[in-house]
C-alpha cells in the first residue's frame, strides 16, 4: 500500500514571536524512508549502491578481531531527490557506507562517504561481498525508499544563547507574545519549543543536530579550520522516527501502516557519544 508522510504545519511562527530565532532558521529535508526494494537508481537506506564494477569494494581491517569485514551501505541520496545536497565539481550522488563493529576510541562504527557523477557509472557492482557476523542487528538498516519532505527547522534548545534559553523558559514571554502555551508544558514552556518547534526527529539531510545525552560540541574542519553543519543525521528510533516524540514535528502517515522488521542504524555522531547509549548520531562536513 502507497504511504504518503508530512509533517504536519508548525502551531505558529515561532521566529515572529521571537525574532531572534529567524537568522538561525535552517532547511532541512526529512527523507521519511520506509520498507521496500530500491534499486541502485534510486536514493535509499540500506540498499544497493550505484557501484562501478571495476572499483574495489571497501574493507575495514581496523580493531577486527579475525578478517576484515566488508563495510554495509548506509545510504544512497540522489541530488535530483535531495536538492539540498551540496556536491562537488559534477557529483550527483552521495553515498554512505560503515563497518557494522563499533570501535574505539568513540565506539561507533567507521564510516565513509562517496561523491559520485552518475552518469560515470556504466557497470554496476551486481553482488557486492556482505560481512560473516555484526555487532548488532541494528547496524544492518533494512532496504527502505524514501518519500523526502523539505522543512524549516531552529537550533536544538541547548544550542541557543542564554538570553534565548530564559525567554524561552518564561511563560509570560509567550503570554506577552498572545502565545497560550498548551498546559502541558505550562510548567517548562521551552518544552513547548523542543518538541514543537525546533528541530524534527528521525533521518534528515541539513538542519539542525538534536542533542540531549550529549552538550552541544562544535566541530570544525580539520583542513581549513571553517565551522561543519550536519549533511546527514539518521534516527534508530524507526524509518520515520516517528517514536521521537508526539508533538507536531512528528510526521502524520497516510495511506497505512509500514512495519519494520528490525530498526535501521545510527549515523556515527558530530559528537562524542557513549557507548550504546546514543539514539540519535549525524555525521558533518564543511560548510556555512
């Protein structure tokens, strides 16, 4: 049965009520994947790649105890699907790969990633070689399509400067504003901009970072010192990350329901993170 997934219309405008959140608004698409058969010529979670045939496939020979394990595709975003994507040179194409171990010093699993032109690629890799075991089940994301959706999303709370953080925190600010705050967040009415407002849950390109069992860290590049923002950030939550919450950046489905047999994997993290603990992670580049 076709699935059809939006997220539903903000409750207000919240860089209206507080201007000082409208420099910081950033797009975001959100790739909404759900179970299916991609083929190499669609965008995808956790199937096969547009591969040349002629190119090696790439192996992890890092803290492996036995052979080397051959890295898992992740995902497969097309520029046509995904227009905010950012390629180098002619690139169409980002693709995504790790080794499903975690290792050390951060315990996440290593993972590349791939520009590539299309168009290039005449011969496709038909049966590109799967690891012998996995660390975790949940590090082998089932094959999904995706349905992507592009928002507008604000700074997680913690990202926020202090003066934000305490008009955020005030109810009469947003009483003030002729903002009435749903009484369920009466008590702690930045809740009010956590889930409703601010930064959506589940796999997305852009954005903004979700935070919560780490601080905020910044990350810059190793290179030429410029300040990175995520590319990609992928929920272990769900395809849709729709166990992420209940408040209105959660995306309403339509046209039925889409199980999923096991729950896709987690994107090592822009952040340091703790060992088996962290639900979210998203990886970054360079860029404004």
């Amino acid at each position: 049965m076709d699935v059809t997934r939006t997220t539903p219309p903000r409750p207000l405008d919240v860089a209206a009520v507080f201007p000082q959140l409208g420099p910081l608004a950033r797009p975001a698409i959100r790739l909404h994947p759900r179970p299916g058969s991609p083929s190499p010529y669609d965008s995808s979670i956790g199937a096969p790649l547009l591969w040349p045939a002629h190119q090696p496939w790439l192996y992890c020979d890092k803290w492996h105890e036995g052979p080397v394990s051959p890295m898992l595709p992740v995902a497969q975003l097309y520029v046509r699907d995904v227009p905010l994507l950012r390629p180098p040179g002619r690139a169409d194409l980002l693709q995504v790969l790790w080794c499903p171990f975690e290792h050390p010093p951060e315990y996440k699993p290593p993972t590349k990633l791939f520009w590539r032109t299309a168009a290039d690629v005449t011969d496709v890799l038909a049966a590109p070689p799967e690891p012998s075991e996995v660390e975790y089940d949940g590090y082998v994301p089932e094959p999904c399509v995706l349905a992507p959706e592009q928002i507008t999303e604000y700074p997680d709370f913690l990202e926020l400067s202090r003066e934000l953080q305490q008009q955020l925190s005030d109810v009469s600010a947003w009483q003030a504003a002729g903002v009435v705050v749903d009484g369920s967040y009466a008590i702690a009415p930045q809740e009010f901009y956590g889930c409703e407002l601010s930064v959506a849950p589940g796999w997305k390109v852009g954005g903004w970072p979700p935070w919560g069992l780490t601080d905020p860290v910044a990350r810059f590049c190793v290179a030429c010192g410029a300040a990175m923002s995520p590319l990609l950030t992928i929920s272990a939550r769900g395809p849709t990350g729709s166990g992420a919450g209940t408040g209105s950046l959660t995306c309403v489905t339509s046209g039925g329901s889409s199980p999923v047999r096991r729950p896709p994997a987690c994107l090592p993290a822009s952040a340091p993170s703790s060992r088996r603990r962290r639900r979210t992670r998203a990886a970054t580049r360079a860029g404004p």
